[in-house]
C-alpha cells in the first residue's frame, strides 16, 4: 500500500527497520496535502518548515540507533485549540488570528518527545462550539467522503486530515463529541478519554468541567498507541488525575468473551436514520457472536441531557472568554474613546456568531434571577444523568449505541437553526455530563457511500475495556480499511 | 420566556458584547427559542439532588512551596496588542 494509507503500527515498522526515513515520510505527507488540502480545508496552518527540521532530527536519532518507539518519525496533525511554542494558534477565531504561544500544551510536548513530527495545526469550529466545522472563521472543512457534505464538528479539521490520509493520526478535543461525532461522520476512531485522564493545560478552555483532549486515528490499535503517548497526570493542570496509566495496547487481543454489553434503548428512538440504527444493531450482534452478552439497559434521563449541556456548557463558555479582552493577546480593536468601548469592540468583531451566542446564553443563564432556574438545575440534572450510568454499569461493563442519529449532513443544512445543530449531540453529550470515557469507531455505510459511526462507552477510567471491544469489532470487519475516494 | 431587544442589549453588555440594531431582533428570537427548550428541565422535580459542579470527588492539590521557572516578562509581553516599559498598555479607564 502507498505510504500515506499505512496505520501508524504499519509505518512505525518500516521506520523502525529503516526501510522508509521521517524525512521521506514527512515529505510525502506534505505532498500530498499540497494535492488535495485544497479541496478539503483540513488545515488552518500547514507547518512545511518547521516539520521538516523535526524529520531530519527525527532521522538523525534513528540512524545513530536511538529509536524512542511507536510514534518516532510519525506525522501528526494537532487540533488548533493546542498551543505550541512560537506557532500561530488560532482555535478557529479572528481574535487569536495572529496570536503565537509562548509554550506548549502538555499533550503536544508528550507527542514530540515520543518523536511525532506535527506537519500542521487542524481547522475546527471557533472554539470549539459547533457540530460541523462551518463556524471555523477560516472557513469550513469539507468530508472527504463527500465534498458537499460536513466533517462534523469541532475537530473535523482533525477528522478529515485523518481520513483524507494527510496526517496520521491527529488530536482532539471533546467537550460534548467534538472527537466522536466528527470520527464518525469521517469513518475513523476517535476517543474521549475519562475526565482528568489527559492533561487540559495549554488546551484553550471552552467549558473546563467537560473539555477532554483525545486522539484521532485510522484504526482502534493506533487510538491505543496515541494514549498510551500522552495519557497521566499533569502538575501543571490541577485536575488531572494521577493514576497508573496501563499499556493500552497489550490488551489489545481480540478476546472479550464474557463482556456484559448493555443496550440503552432511550438511544434508538424515533429520528434516528434507519440505516444508522441497522447497522449498529448489526454491530451488537457481532459482539454478541463472539462472546459478549448484551442486556437492554435503561438511562432514563437521557433526554435532558441536551437542554443540561447546553446551560452548562455556555455558562463555563461564557466566564472562560472573559478573557479575550484585547489586553494581553489577541486582536484589539484601535482607536477606541475607552477602556469599555475597546472591550465591547474588540470582542464585537473579534468572535463569530455562535460564540456569541453561547456568550449570551451562558451569561444570561448566569445573572442575577436566572442562576438557580437555570445553571443550578442544569447540574442538578446533570447529577440524574450521572447516576444513570452509575446504576446500568453495575450490571454491564460497557455500553453501545449509535455515535450520531444520523451520517454526515450537508454543509449549510443546519446553519440557520441552532438548536437543530445542537440536537446533533445527543447520544455524545451524556458521556461528557457523567465524564466517561467514549470511543467512536466505523460501523457501515449508508446506501449513499457515507460512514455510519458505533459508540461505545466505559466505566471511568476503564479505557482499557472499550478499546478492547472497539478492536476486537474491528478485526473483525474492514470498516477500518476502507478509505474515501480522494 | 419572552426575550426582548432591552433584554439582549442588556446581557450584551454584561458579557462587553455589542450588536448592530438589526441582529438584536434575530439574536432575541434564538435566545427565546433555546431557551424555550432548556425549559425542559422543568418537568424534572430536582428539589432534593444535589448539583454536579465536577464529575471528580476532588481535594486542592498542594505541593510543595518552590519556584519553578516560568515565563519572563518579556515572553508574557510578546503578544500584547500595546505595551510600554515592561506593561500591558490599554485606552483610558475613568471616563470623562
């Protein structure tokens, strides 16, 4: 098979054994991006130079016999909402257009000293807020397998790159499916980590009691390579959890007989696409053949979740974007008469239309009145959702359902109502309510050639299950090896 | 809820937002709209559970009383929009 297409386990091996360079590599990644990131805007910043300098160093270390491991030599993308040191991070907005980071996020360091190589900084809605990567100010990304269609979003920059083959693997941030939608709507694996198991410093903050960083990749093993990179506590973020990480990958084997399966059925309700659910449902069954007992299980809070998450979510959205005030970074608005009116300017021009809106909402939801009807219910709710998943994983050890009611939308389908973007969400919000680790991987196409996305969800901190099932599904199809026609 | 241009203007201005006289109708409009739908909430009776603020039981990490080296000022300054000997610069605070 032609480089670009290899898993990062396939190239890893022939890096490891010299038969290809990091420089040979990284060149023909760059190469290809010149071919078709034209046609998908995967990218905000394609960083040619400096991944370049990183492969030859990268090449230096493997010649002179210092091979670090897995990712040695391996080009990455990094969502733009992960700061590097000296690099246009923009996080989807014109207020950080020109803005360069003096450090680097914790998650981006861990992957540079494993030997990634991060050939470019993925597109994504404006911090983060959206379902399908149109409110990006740089312009949206298109699904490769569809041009016409949505990547999903907020890290669809990152899920197409994967896709299209124009890195290989990327990282994403998830704060209520901004990793598993887009994984699904593209046809790879994205995993939301449990809450605290990945370290949120130099991850731009959107809602800091849900945000989870988590990879992208083409197969569940490379999801379980990347983790293994970067998951562990962080002194620098104070609510990171350190406990021991597990090698991810040892307990990759294909054997889950005797893993309890439960089935909610709150997520196979009316709306959702007949061929997602028949596809998902196919998937169980697999599980089931080889050896997993499934259960019908019940969360009955289920469809409160969205109306608690997106409180929620704006409300830390709102406080979390003080501070782009046009003071220390950012965009400032000039010649303004005030202190006050250089504020109100400069985040009047520099933030786009639904962070606004989320702005606005979580501030409303906030004020003097509105707290307790509106933010102190919605954790209150989101104490009910928790416990739902509290009661059903006493009796199962994980959980499947559909990643998305439905496959990849077209661009412009939902941009002028809000809410039907929101309702987008809703078998990938409760996950972040609760904190739990998800992962989404490929499960089917629909008749019209687009990927249909499975769900499964564990216990916190038991990534180690649900990547076990996620792998042992998928050595078992070829979903995974199916590649869009680009 | 009914969401008025007055009730926009004034959360805009909580939040140092500013919009142009003709997105306050749209902008209120889609407020009520979501708005309407979080009311959902309401057919939950909440009275005796507690609030979720974090999904992680939580103490205050301490450690130990060091300094560690950070950024110097002039790192911190390297993105500011205006500064002057070592400051952050910003237009006039007290108004007239």
């Amino acid at each position: 098979m032609e480089l670009p297409f290899l898993t990062i386990r396939e190239l890893s091996l022939l890096l490891k054994r010299k038969e290809v360079s990091p420089v040979e590599v990284t060149k023909t990644i760059l190469d290809r991006i010149d071919g078709i990131e034209g046609k998908v805007h995967a990218y905000i910043s394609i960083l040619r130079e400096e991944s370049l300098k990183a492969s030859k160093r990268a090449e230096e270390l493997i010649s002179s016999g210092d091979y670090i491991g897995t990712l040695h030599g391996v080009p990455i993308g990094v969502k733009d909402i992960f700061v590097m040191k000296g690099t246009r991070t923009t996080c989807g907005s014109k207020i950080l257009e020109n803005f360069a980071p003096p450090y680097d996020a914790t998650i981006v360091e861990r992957l540079k000293n494993a030997g990634a190589i991060v050939v470019g900084k993925n597109n994504m809605d404006e911090f983060a807020m959206g379902s399908s990567t149109e409110n990006s100010y740089f312009g949206p990304t298109r699904n490769p397998w569809d041009l016409e269609r949505v990547p999903g979003g907020s890290s669809g920059g990152s899920a197409a790159a994967v896709s299209a083959s124009l890195c290989f693997a990327s990282i994403g941030t998830d704060t209520g499916g901004s990793i598993r939608q887009p994984a699904a709507f593209c046809g790879i694996t994205g995993l939301k980590p449990t809450y605290g198991r990945v370290s949120r410093f130099g991850m731009i903050a959107f809602a800091s009691s849900l945000d989870q960083g988590g990879p992208l990749t083409k197969t569940v093993e490379d999801a379980a390579l990347m983790l293994n990179v970067f998951a562990g506590g962080d002194n620098k973020d104070s609510t990171s959890v350190h406990v021991p990480v597990p090698d991810y990958v040892s307990h990759l084997n294909g054997e889950i007989k005797g893993i309890r399966v439960g089935v909610p059925k709150e997520y196979f309700i009316k709306g959702i696409d007949f061929e997602v659910e028949k596809a998902v449902k196919k998937a169980i069954e697999l599980v089931e053949d080889l050896g997993c007992s499934i259960e019908e299980i019940t969360l009955p809070h289920t469809e409160y979740a969205v109306s608690s998450y997106y409180i929620i979510a704006p409300s830390e959205a709102s406080s979390n974007l003080a501070r782009y005030d046009g003071v220390r970074y950012g965009l400032r608005v000039p010649d303004s008469n005030s202190l006050r009116d250089m504020y109100n300017r400069t985040r009047a021009e520099g933030f786009g239309a639904e962070v606004k809106r989320r702005i606005m909402i979580g501030t409303y939801a906030l004020s003097a009145g509105y707290y307790d009807a509106y933010y102190l219910k919605a954790q209150r709710v989101r104490t009910l959702i928790k416990r739902d998943f509290e009661e059903a994983f006493k009796k199962v050890d994980v959980i499947m359902t559909p990643t998305s009611p439905e496959a990849a939308f077209k661009i412009g389908e939902k941009t002028d109502d809000p809410l039907k973007m929101y309702l987008s969400d809703i078998f990938t919000i409760p996950c972040n309510l609760a904190g739990l680790p998800g992962i989404a991987i490929p499960c089917g196409f629909t008749s019209n050639g687009l990927p249909i996305g499975l769900q499964i969800l564990g216990k916190p901190f038991d990534e180690e299950t649900i990547l076990r099932v996620a792998h042992a599904y998928e050595i078992h199809t070829n979903w995974s090896e199916k590649r869009p026609p680009i | 809820m009914k969401i008025s241009k007055d009730d926009v203007k004034h959360v805009a201005e909580l939040a140092r937002l500013e919009f142009k006289e003709d997105d306050l109708d749209r902008f209120a409009r889609q407020l009520e709209n979501i708005l309407e739908y979080m009311e959902k909430l309401n057919e939950l009776n909440t009275s005796s559970v507690e609030p979720t603020t974090h999904v992680l039981q939580m103490s205050t990490p301490l450690r130990e009383d060091v300094v560690n080296p950070w950024l110097s000022s002039e790192e911190a300054l390297e993105n500011a929009p205006e500064k002057e000997e070592g400051f952050f610069t910003v237009p006039k605070v007290i108004e007239d």
